[in-house]
C-alpha cells in the first residue's frame, strides 16, 4: 500500500496532518488508478458503452454493430467527417467503393450529391445503411439523395442533352421510402442463341437443309435475293422472313416452372453487324436490316419492382403475342394468363434473377437463324 503523501504546508499541526492521513484514499485505491493507464486501448467489454458515448460514436452503431471495430474505425472517421475521405471510409465497412458526384453550381439545389456505387447492391437490406451513412459523413448542407450502378438516365435539360439520352421528369430510380434516397441498378443478361430444329417448327418457318441446292420458294414477301440462290445463307434469310409478325415478349419462369411474368420487348429487329449500329451485343454493334439478316435481336427491360419477391430460373421468348384483355393493348408486364400467346415459347434459357425493387433487368437474345 502506498504511504500517505502531504500537501500540507510545513506549518500544519500534528491534527491536521492526522486528519489528511484519515480522509486519504489514495492508499488504497492506489491498484486501481495506476491499472486503469492504457485501459483505453484494451478495454474490457464492460466500458465499450461508455467509450462509444465518449467519443460521440453512437449514431454509427446501427452500421457498424461491433463496438470494438466502431472504436477503431469510427474515431478515425471523425477527423476526416465531412469530406469525400469519411463516406470512402463509412461505405467500406459496409463492403461498397463509390464515387461521388455532386450537382452541378447552376442548379437551384446545387447541395444534392449522389453516388455511383461500384455495383449493383447485393441486397436491398444494404441501402438503408448506404443512405445512413453518406448523409452522416457530409457536410450538413449535402443532401444524398441517390445511388445508382449499371443503369443511370438522367434528366433532360434543354441544350445540354439530347431528347433520347434522357428522361423528361427526374432521373431514373425507385425509393424504398419516401423520405429517403432513389435508387437506381441495372443488370444485363446476354444470351447468343443458335435457332435449334425445334425453336424453328415451333414457329412454322423449318426448311430442311438443301446443301449446295436451291432452297424452297415460301409464301412470304421474297426478299433482295435471287430466285434460285443457293446455300445455307439463304435458308437462314428466308427462315427469319418467314417468321410471323407480332410483338415480342420475354416470360420468366421460377424454379418450378411457373410464370412469374411477361415483359413486353423494346427491341425485335432483324439486323446485321455494323460498326455504326445503335445496337450492341458482345463486344459488336448490330443494325436494322429489312433483307439480307440472318440474325435477330430482341431485348426486354423489366421496370423497377416487376416481379418484387420472385426468382426468375429460366426465361424464354414468346416471338408474337398480345395483352389477353383488350382494355390494355399497351401493357408492358402481364402476369400469368394476361398475355394471349400467337407462338410458341422458343429459346429457353437458365438465369439466376431475383426481382428487387431497384434494380432494372435486361435480357437480350440474339438468335442465329
């Protein structure tokens, strides 16, 4: 046990140095005090608490639930909050990299900021977090309203954007609340498809291969090709002429087999590579053909939320279909017994989607007739 220390003056008498002597704790909490040097860096579970109040940490406990890691992480936080370094060092505790664009000087609400995250979320559990934690990490002017991968339309401002790159009201996305951020993911599937015997009986359009002979004359429009052409490049040309009209639609299957839905195609051309094409598809551009196509392309694009709470396994195209009620001859998603088939289904194809509320799905077949 330490001995008493006097911080009387020489002149104090014998009472009241005994008095100090009996009032002195330090003897005996002597241990304790020089135990608790350094406890800070190694604190026991009991002060985690009392540390996380201290160092004002406590908004950050939802995003980062190990008091120990929000210690460590979060005081480093606190000296750079309020620049871009803070949200680098909030998003990586949640497993995301972004970079963040902020509004431009000449717009009214020039404090908004959003963010292109590095990939589409993992899970619509992780935005709530993303949200928190970017608006905790800025400045209180900035605003984080949005975040964004894989599918990105902005608004259309006049002179600076042309009419087809851009959406006439706000950007594109969804909330999951109203009073929080909009976002704004895109994943595409590509799928180069080889049209099989049976996808072509399906349609009616199957021509026996003629080898080196002249292929068969169809009840068709007969395209820019000589009568008696020859050979597998015009039986490919004169399938895909033969192929009935009609809208295109994708229809996705789960597991089981089940429609989940049907999305309306934005694309069914008959095209050709083209260096200058509006249309791309593995690494080469595609164009709008009326003849000499042997190729076609169709693309479907689901809308935010279509088939929320199902996972698509399969998905195939109907070539030529419309809406079962006539009410809605302009209907982009039916359900199941909503679209009044013309074709068959062709192109069945295994995928792995599961419908999100913010994400956008797009499937894209090219089929090689």
């Amino acid at each position: 046990m330490t001995a008493a220390v006097h911080l009387l003056p020489t002149s104090s008498t014998a009472f009241e140095r005994a008095l100090s002597e009996a009032i002195d704790v330090t003897p005996r909490l002597d241990g304790a005090i020089t135990s608790l040097s350094g406890i800070k860096f190694t604190p026991p579970p009991s002060f985690l608490p009392f540390l996380v109040y201290e160092y004002g940490l406590g908004e950050l406990t939802p995003y980062v639930p190990n008091l120990y890691d929000l210690l460590r992480e979060g005081v480093a936080w606190t000296r750079v909050r309020g620049t871009p370094a803070a949200v680098d060092r909030a998003l990586g505790w949640l497993g995301y990299t972004a970079a963040i664009e902020e509004a431009a000087v000449r717009r009214s609400r020039w404090n908004l900021f959003q963010l292109a995250l590095d990939r589409v979320r993992d899970d619509e559990d992780d935005l709530d977090p993303i949200d928190g934690v970017a608006n905790l990490s800025t400045p209180l002017r900035s605003v984080f309203w949005r975040g964004f991968a894989g599918y990105d339309i902005r608004p259309l401002e006049y002179s600076r954007k042309r009419w087809s790159e851009a959406r006439w009201s706000s950007s594109s996305g969804a909330r999951l609340r109203t009073d929080g951020a909009k976002w704004s993911f895109g994943r595409t599937y590509s799928f180069d498809h080889a049209m099989t015997e049976a996808d072509l009986t399906a349609l009616g359009v199957w021509i026996e291969p003629t080898g080196d002979g002249e292929v068969p004359w169809l009840d068709i429009e007969w395209p820019d090709l000589a009568w008696d052409a020859f050979g597998g490049d015009a039986r490919s040309e004169l399938m895909l002429l033969a192929v009935p009209a009609g809208t295109a639609w994708a229809c996705f299957r789960d597991a089981g087999g089940a429609v989940i839905g049907y999305r309306r195609a934005k694309v069914q051309q008959r095209v050709v590579v083209d260096p200058t094409g509006p249309y791309s598809f593995g690494g080469l551009r595609f164009a709008p053909a009326a003849t000499g196509a042997e190729m076609m392309l169709v693309e479907a694009l689901t809308d935010f939320g279509e088939g929320y709470g199902s996972t698509a396994a399969a998905v195939s195209l109907i070539l030529a279909a419309e809406p079962a009620d006539p009410a809605r001859p302009g209907a982009l998603w039916l359900g199941t017994g909503e679209l009044d088939a013309g074709l068959p289904e062709i192109a069945l194809t295994p995928l792995d989607i599961e419908f999100g509320r913010t994400v956008r799905e797009r499937v894209r077949f090219l089929l090689r007739f």
